[in-house]
C-alpha cells in the first residue's frame, strides 16, 4: 500500500488526506474517497478499506474538519456550523483533492452524514454514495451522544465536554473501552486484532485533538437536521446499517432509506456501529459491491 499524506484547503480549514495506490488510478473508474466519523482521524481507513482496496486499487481519505492533523481557523465557531456549511467545506476538500473526477464517497458515521449532504446540495462531481451508520439528525446514544448533548447545553457545559476529551485522549485504556462502547457485541469487537489496529493508526491524531474545536463541531452538529432535504438526492446512494447500532440507531437509516428516492439499504444483523470491525468479511464485501455497482452504473450513463 503507497500512501501520500498531505493538506487541502476549504473555507480556511485545512483538511489531511491520504492518497493510496495512485499509481493504480484508472481513467475509466470513478475516485473513491472515504471519510472518517467524530473523534476518529483520517488514518482510521488504513485498515478499515476492503482488503482488495489495501493493494489493488487507488483510493482516498479526506479528514472531517477540527480533526487532527486537519485544523480549524482562528475564528471557528459553532455558529458557522449548519448543513451549508458541512457542504462548502466538504465539497472544497473534495475537489481540491480531485479536481474534476467523479467520485464515490464512502462515510462512515459523521462521513456518512457529509455523503447525504454532498448529494443533497448536488457536488457536482459526486455520483454516487455510500452511507455507514450515517445520521440525519444529530442525535446519538452511547458514549458520543453524551459527548453531543453535553455540547449542545452551551458555554457552561464546555469544561465538562473538554475534560471528557482530555482524559479520553491521554488513556489507551479509556479509548479502547470508549471504542469497544460503539459495537454491539463488545468482548467480540475487543477481540478483533483490527479493533486494535484501528486505534494504533488513528492514536498520534487522538492524542492531539483541540477539544476546544471538537466542541464547537459538536454544538453545531447536535442541531443539524437534513432529513426533510433527503428527497433533493438525485444519485444512487447505499444506506449501511447495523441492527442493534447504540449511536446512530436503525430507525435513523430507515428514515434516510424511505426518504433517499431509490436508496438500496444493506442491514447486519446483531451489530452496532462498527461494521468495518464487527462484521469485518461482510461488511468488506457489501463495500466492494456498492462501490462496483456504483462505478458500473457511471461508466453505463457516460456517452459512448
């Protein structure tokens, strides 16, 4: 796997990127850029792609915003932060990263939101989604929907939200129970060496995230809402679920799978928010196929 690491430029945040195999990078196929989920970097993908992406096909990473190594500018605030915004941001990463390519994002969680709302405001570049774990509302359980709400209290409840992060970042013991936290089964997930390989390639990038930043993200994600803007989406899209999710709930995929006009919904039983490590082979699997089905249908619609 040849990995090129670097920066793009949106809105005045800088945003890290990964570029895998380039030299692997066909004219005729659409780019494949996947996006991480909150409190997660954009290393997370490095072991979490389909086995046949490690070595056999270009791919790309593009980091959330106020996620090390990206970084906010000086005037970041929970204000700026509305579904609008999550596109200008987002889609300028995007293209700076690719140009003009067609591309098929991959989100997972927080991506998965910033997948619906690319197609949503129409990127003009975007031609295909898949959701993982995606929310419409930004409204959680489990560990990350205390983190959400204690954020959406406001200025007094700041201290709190920043020492949850700070203590969570300075302990491998308390990431490694925060992570295990978002499966559904835990004792399974933990036993998983991916599980452990997931949290050594995003560690350097946790141990450095600005909670100040963090928290104005989440005060704004916490009032988000696009599900009444789903019909605008006018590309395929893919809604990956887990049945027993305890973040973003099965209920929330199925408003965005009735909502999306022709979303194809892929559900795994018996797990929560982590198909890429609980349900590892089939979660590969239903990736390799969404992402060929949506590059199939590109070259089938282009001119001859």
């Amino acid at each position: 796997m040849k990995v090129r690491e670097g920066f793009v430029e949106a809105e005045g945040h800088r945003l890290a990127y990964l570029a895998v195999n380039e030299h692997l990078a066909r004219a005729d196929e659409p780019a494949v850029v996947f996006i991480h989920g909150v409190l997660a970097s954009v290393n997370f993908w490095r072991d979490c792609v389909p086995p046949s992406f490690r070595e056999g096909r270009a791919w790309y990473a593009l980091g959330l915003p106020a996620h090390h190594p990206s970084t906010v500018p000086a005037d970041f605030h929970a204000s700026q932060v509305n579904e609008q915004w999550f596109f200008r941001v987002m889609n300028g990463g995007l293209r700076a990263l690719v140009a003009d390519r067609p591309v098929i994002v991959v989100g997972h969680s927080t991506g998965g939101f910033c997948a619906l709302n690319l197609a949503i405001h129409q990127a003009p570049n975007v031609i295909g989604i898949v959701s993982v774990a995606g929310f419409h509302v930004g409204k959680w359980g489990s560990v990350e929907g205390q983190l959400l709400w204690l954020a959406s209290l406001g200025r007094w409840a700041k201290s709190l939200f920043v020492a949850n992060i700070v203590v969570a970042r300075h302990s491998a013991f308390v990431q490694r129970m925060f992570a295990s936290l978002l499966a559904h089964e835990r004792k399974a997930y933990r036993a998983n060496p991916l599980s452990s390989r997931m949290l050594e390639n995003i560690g350097p990038n946790t141990r450095q995230q600005d909670p100040a930043a963090l928290f104005e993200l989440f005060n704004g994600i916490s009032r988000l809402d696009i599900a009444p803007l789903l019909g605008r989406i006018a590309i395929p899209c893919y809604v990956f679920t887990g049945s027993d999710d305890p973040v973003v709930t099965a209920s929330q995929s199925r408003v965005i799978a009735d909502g999306v006009p022709g979303a194809k919904v892929v559900e795994f039983p018996n797990v929560g928010h982590m198909p890429f490590i609980e349900c590892a082979d089939a979660c590969a699997r239903a990736l390799e196929s969404a992402i060929y089905d949506l590059s199939r249908g590109h070259v089938r619609s282009m001119p001859a």
